[in-house]
C-alpha cells in the first residue's frame, strides 16, 4: 500500500509491514522533508520513470499524453547531463496512462536537461521532437522515422495544431533565415512565418536602453505557441542579453498584425484574447510599484493591458488546466526548498501543496526544471522533481 500525507504534514501509513514503514519514512524524510497536501481535492503522486536514471517530459504546459490521453512520451537519459546545455544520448519512451507497457521508441543523439527533446505529439500515432539541431517525426507505434528530409533549427514552439508543427531558427542555428518557422507534418512543407527582418520593422518598446540591443540577425524568437483556436502565435523575443530585452511577440497565423510588448515570465495562452504569466515589468517598462507584486501571476490582453492581477503567489514555471479552473507553479529560482503548488483559478488562499523538495544541483544549475503540465482532461498533474542527489524523474498526480 502506498504511503500518504496528512495535512499537518505527517506521513500516514496504513497496513503496512514494518520494514516498508521504516523505508518509506526514511525515503520521505530525506528527499522531501515535509510534504503537505490539502484534504480536498485528494492527489497521489505516481512515478512515471525508473530509478538509476533522469528522465524528462518536454517544456512547461506541454502536456506528454498522446490527444486520446490513453500514452505518455517521455525520454530517458542514457547519459546525465550536467552543463547548462550539455547534449547527451538519450532514447525516446511511451508508455500507456495507467503507466504498463513502456516501450522504447527511438534512439536520440541528444537531449538536454532544459526540456529534453521537446517531444510533443502531432496526432495519436506520430511524435515530433528535437534531436540535437534537427526535427525528427517518429512513428509514435513503431518508432519508424516519418520525415523525410533534414530540418535544422533551433528548436520547437511548445504543441502542434491541426497537424501544423512550429519551430524557431537562429543565426548559426539551423539552415534558413533567423525567424519563425511552421511545418506540415503531413506534407513536410515549410514556411517563414515572421523573419527578424519583419520583426524589426515595428518598433520595439521605447523604454529599452537601445545601446544595449543586439542586431537584428541575433535576436531569437522562442517558446512560440499556437492560440487556442489556432488563428494566432505567442513567442517570446530575445532582443538582447539583458532581462528588459526578453519581450512578448504576437502575430496572426500567417506573421501579419505584430505586436510587440513586455513578457510576463513564461507566458502562456489563456484564451484566444488573452495571455496569462509572472509579472516582470509593467506595460510601461518599469517594476511594479509594490516589490511584492513581482513575478505575481497576471492576465494580460494582446496590448500588454494587464485584466487580472494576483491570481496567484509568486511563481515561476507555469500550466493551465484545460477547463482553466487550475494552475500550478513551484517556487522562483534559486529557492530551497522548491515548493510545487497548485492553485485554484481565482483562489490563491486555497492553495495546495503538492512537494517541497532539495533542489540539489538537479534543478536550478542542470536545469531539470518542474515544467508542469496537465493531461488532457484536466484530471492529471505532470512534472519532475529530483529522485535523489544524482537523478531527475518525472512524475503525475492524480487529482480526485
């Protein structure tokens, strides 16, 4: 029987053989300290990968289940990496929801800890992800590679939709020009969404120490992400080494009808009028008034308007629950311990406590971070957390 946690934070079990009590307590104690859960709505935690290895989902609120919610896709390090962007082997996994048949998929020349390969799924029976400078489609029953030609890029924006599959390349990073990118999963076409050079025709904000902006060839486009409804791209914009310089992107489709504001940290769409994020800078470019304020979980409209404020606590990594009833995030960077917590939309006072652990070195200097995400049908909670001083693993709670 597996053990669980009162709300007061002790570990309760239940019919259990003094053996498995003593191991349990001492597991808990050490990797976690406390833990506290709120009696409602009742979680358990279930490990999706093994011991002896790191393993990884994709980025923050791309979930891992296939668009039937019936398989997972996660990769697991042959290799653990240890430098900030260090590539090492790895292999592409599946697995059935209920956490039976783990098959592997697919050998990878690399994966990093940042985001593994950024797997994501295209449909119920293909995977797309990024292997170190390339895109590969993979068979998501067979592993059989799908795409038939080379790719180079930069990476991937976070989910397909309608089969369209975007991605992102720099200078030096991919074959093509700096700028956006959008692929056909089912004819292998692709085309420039937005270029820098169309980017650098509107204004960036006026508040930018312009002596500080890196040219235009070396701005970096990223975490591009499709709207609800598919008629609009986020992404977020690197326009220098600097944190004002990280901006918010929005264009339609087809890269008409840019916009370009200030980014909320790890923005996220929350409907097809609307972005929800931390709270960096406010539209004007300054701090918010109250330190407090900061990095606070926000709604923003497509002009940087800010329409909600205080959603939640200060936060970090960030998901949305389909029905936009939950969000969850765990602690800013470089805290110890990290506390993972889930939110009810709206009710920041109810918030429930899924882990405080040791980052250990795992999380903030290898960046195995949380990168939460939920399932399809809003039911799960997935993410990752250190199994111990040497390895990441990759986890999902059930949320009754």
């Amino acid at each position: 029987m597996e053990p669980s946690f009162a709300r007061s934070g002790k570990l309760i079990i239940v019919v259990m053989k003094a053996r498995s009590v003593i191991r349990h307590i001492s597991a808990a104690v050490l990797l976690f300290g406390t833990i506290t859960l709120n009696a409602q709505p009742q979680l358990k935690e279930h490990q999706v990968s093994p011991d002896g290895m790191s393993a990884v989902f994709s980025f923050y609120n791309t979930t891992p289940e296939s668009p039937d919610g019936k398989v997972l896709v996660y990769v697991r390090c042959k290799k653990e990496p240890y430098g900030r962007e260090e590539s090492v082997p790895g292999e592409l996994w599946t697995c059935t929801r209920d956490l039976e048949n783990h098959r592997k998929l697919a050998d990878i020349d690399g994966t990093v800890a940042h985001n593994g390969v950024e797997a994501q799924w295209i449909d119920n029976d293909r995977i797309v992800f990024f292997d170190k400078g390339r895109i590969r489609i993979v068979a998501a029953r067979t592993g059989k590679d799908l795409l038939t030609k080379k790719i180079s890029c930069a990476g991937l924006g976070h989910y397909p939709i309608n089969h369209k599959i975007l991605y992102n390349i720099y200078s030096g990073e991919g074959t093509g020009e700096p700028g956006i990118y959008e692929l056909d999963g089912d004819t292998f076409e692709t085309k420039l969404v937005l270029s820098n050079a169309d980017i650098a025709k509107i204004p960036l904000p006026s508040f930018l120490p312009g002596d500080q902006v890196a040219p235009v060839k070396d701005w970096r486009a990223l975490h591009c992400q499709y709207a609800p409804d598919g008629k609009k791209i986020a992404f977020r914009l690197d326009v220098g080494p600097f944190e004002e310089g990280q901006l918010q992107g929005i264009c339609n489709r087809d890269g008409s009808g840019l916009t370009i504001m200030t980014q909320t940290l790890h923005s996220i769409w929350y409907d097809n009028g609307s972005l929800i994020g931390h709270l960096r800078y406010e539209k004007d470019g300054k701090k918010p008034g109250d330190p407090k304020l900061r990095f606070t979980l926000v709604r923003v409209d497509l002009e940087g308007n800010i329409l909600q404020r205080n959603i939640t606590p200060k936060g970090n990594h960030l998901c949305i629950s389909p029905d936009r009833q939950w969000v969850a995030s765990e602690t800013f960077y470089q805290t110890n311990p990290v506390v993972f917590t889930l939110y009810p939309d709206g009710h920041p006072g109810k918030a429930i406590e899924i882990a405080r652990y040791n980052p250990y070195d795992i999380v903030w200097k290898r960046r195995f971070h949380v990168n939460p995400a939920f399932s399809r049908d809003g039911k799960r909670l997935y993410y990752s957390r250190p199994l111990n001083e040497k390895y990441a693993g990759i986890f999902y709670y059930e949320i009754k």
